[in-house]
C-alpha cells in the first residue's frame, strides 16, 4: 500500500507537468479563433465567446462558455470582470500554472473594453506570452515528469524498507 501510494502522488504531480502545455496550446487555439471571430467575422464579444466555446477543445470550452454567460448575465458585469469571474472557475479545475493565470488575467482587463483593433492587439499579446508559457512547460515537463514518476515509487520502496 505504501509503495502504491507513493507511486500514485509521484504519478499525479508528473501529471501536472504532462498537461499544462497541451492546456496552453488548446487555449492559445481558442484566443486565434475569438481574433478571427472578432475581426472577420465582426460578432459582439458574447457572441463570439459561445462560437469559441463551440469549437475549441472542451477542456477550454467551459471557459469561453462561463465567460459568455457571465457577459450576458444580469448581474452588470463588464467583459473583464465576467472574464476573471470565469477564469477563476477554470483555474481551480485545471493544469495552468500562476503565470498563465496572471497572463490571463491581464487579458481580461481589457477585454471588450477597447476598440477592434485594440482587442487584436491584446489577444496577440497574449498569444505571445502564452507561446513563450508553452515551451518554458515543454522544458519543465522534460525536466520533471520522469524526475516526479522515480521519486514517487522510489520513495515508495524506501519507507517500504524502512518500515519492515
């Protein structure tokens, strides 16, 4: 049980490395699709978040779908707070680490708050920074995701040993 157990928590935080950058590229996926929605096809913000959320990958879905509720909702929030109000939601639920969140975040500021060329501005920004995120994870997971696996059973066989 010992080993097992050990094994597990090694295998679960080797899973955080494994994840984070297909999360990254799937969300830098969703933002070029809200540029194109937002430059060619010319749709209101909420709008082009439900188009996102429809086409995107579905562990980034729900949160162009919370946003776009948000946006619509009665609760007179602005896009930027509508976006943090969502993004903390997805947060909590996935594998992005403090700085996507941070990057995120500063995206949202100005989010529906500036003209169109202004929003392509930013989502471009912020297509940059999340490239830049994508390979430092890339480079950590190559560094970490074997390093956590070996130390979680060997850890394991340690206190297995220990123990008896």
């Amino acid at each position: 049980m010992v080993v097992v157990s050990s094994s597990m928590i090694g295998f679960i935080v080797a899973g955080n490395y494994r994840h984070r950058p297909k999360v990254l590229r799937d969300l830098q996926v969703a933002l070029s699709m809200l540029e194109s929605e937002i430059n060619y096809g010319h749709s209101p913000l909420p709008d082009a978040l439900k188009s996102v959320s429809k086409k995107c990958e579905k562990n980034v879905a729900a949160l162009f779908t919370i946003a776009a509720t948000n946006v619509l909702s009665r609760e007179g929030l602005t896009a930027g707070e509508a976006w943090e109000k969502s993004l903390k939601e997805f947060y909590s639920n996935s594998y992005i680490a403090n700085n996507d969140y941070e990057i995120l975040i500063a995206f949202g500021k100005y989010l529906g708050s500036t003209d169109k060329e202004d929003q392509i501005k930013n989502i471009r920004l912020t297509l940059n920074n999340l490239r830049q995120q994508e390979m430092a994870s890339i480079e950590e997971k190559q560094k970490n995701e074997k390093l956590w696996k070996y130390l979680g059973v060997l850890s394991g066989l340690m206190i297995f040993l220990l123990l008896f």
